[in-house]
C-alpha cells in the first residue's frame, strides 16, 4: 500500500545532533508524521541500554536521483551516531575488496501496512469487517488495527460500515431490544444488530 521500501539503510554516517537522515534509494513516499528507527552501530558506555532512536518524520522527504539517496527530515535531533561508511576496502589485504558498514533504517509507524479493501467494481457493494459477540454478551469480541486501510469497503446509505462492532458489551441488551422489535416479539423488528462503533471506509 505504501509504494516504498519499508526499510533500507544510511548513505552516510548521522551524528549526534543531526535533524536529516540521508538513507539509501528511494523512500520519498515515507509519509510525513511516520516513525523511523535508527539501528545502533556503537557500543555504549556503560553497556546498560541500547543506541536504537526511534524518532518522527517532520516534512517531506526528498529523493535525488543523482545520488540515489533521500533526505529523511526529523522532528527531533538524533542522540547518538549511526555509522555508515566502508570499514575496509582494497588497500588492507582483507578477504573481500571493501566491506560496508551503514545502519539500517525501518519506518515502522505512520503508515498503512495492511490494505482491506473489496472485490466488488461498484463501490456501493463494499465488504464489511465485522467484530462481534453473542446476543446475551457472554462473548465478547475484540480487535487490535494500527495502520490498516480500508479501501472500498462499506455498504451504501450506512447499510453497514467498513468496520462494524456488533453485540459488544454493553450493547447487548440493547441489540435485544431491537430483535424483539415494536411489539415485543423475539425477531418482529428484523435481524437484532446493535453497531456500538463504526469506521467509515476511505
């Protein structure tokens, strides 16, 4: 869904203070507002914690085609250096010709990575997600979504939402109520539903 990379790496070494990360290829389609953690590449002293910075995209990040390269902008000053650099080449004898060392770099925020959307060509037949329990409340259903799209989803004139929270807590004995309909006979008011929640689709 994003159209990039959700990883790659530093093109060059960040140092601590630094507001843009220069990261390998192409990730200009990282959103604004994203998170990006920064793997660590020193060894801290004393060793009691981690260099890793987690830290939020602030404007547009741009892609040079020249270098191959884009410039990550930062809410906030990174704490400490992330390396990025050839540690041996050619000249010291080693095994391989050069060997690189660059800290990789993830956005893992800020983002749709899970895509929900409908088979259907007409948009006014868009799927629903629903998340239920039973009509007397004894089970619950629940559900956990960070950064997923709902693309096309949903039934025309609120006939349903993308997502639908059905018989949930405290909205049993409402359901109840509408089962039974006007006149007070189990199923005289049509399907018992009680929707305590909806999301509209995008």
């Amino acid at each position: 869904p994003l159209g990039a990379p959700l990883w790659s790496r530093l093109a060059a070494t960040a140092a601590a203070g630094d507001v843009v990360l220069t990261v390998a290829g192409d990730v200009s389609a990282w959103p604004d507002g994203g998170l990006v953690s920064v793997a660590p590449t020193e060894y801290p002293q004393p060793p009691a914690t981690t260099e890793l910075e987690t830290l939020r995209i602030s404007g547009a990040c741009t892609f040079d085609p020249a270098t191959g390269t884009t410039a990550v902008p930062l809410a906030a000053p990174l704490s400490h250096r992330h390396f990025a650099a050839a540690v041996t080449d050619a000249a010291d004898g080693g095994h391989w010709p050069r060997l690189d060392l660059a800290a990789p770099v993830a956005l893992v925020g800020g983002f749709a990575n899970v895509r929900v959307r409908t088979g259907e060509a007409a948009t006014e037949h868009g799927g629903v997600v629903t998340v239920g329990g039973s009509l007397d409340g004894a089970w619950v259903g629940s559900a956990n979504l960070t950064d997923v799209e709902f693309s096309r989803m949903g039934k025309f004139a609120f006939q349903h939402p993308a997502l639908h929270f059905n018989y949930l807590g405290a909205s049993a004995d409402l359901a109840l109520q509408r089962g039974r309909g006007a006149g007070g006979a189990p199923g005289g008011g049509g399907a018992a539903t009680a929707t305590s929640s909806a999301v509209p689709s995008r």
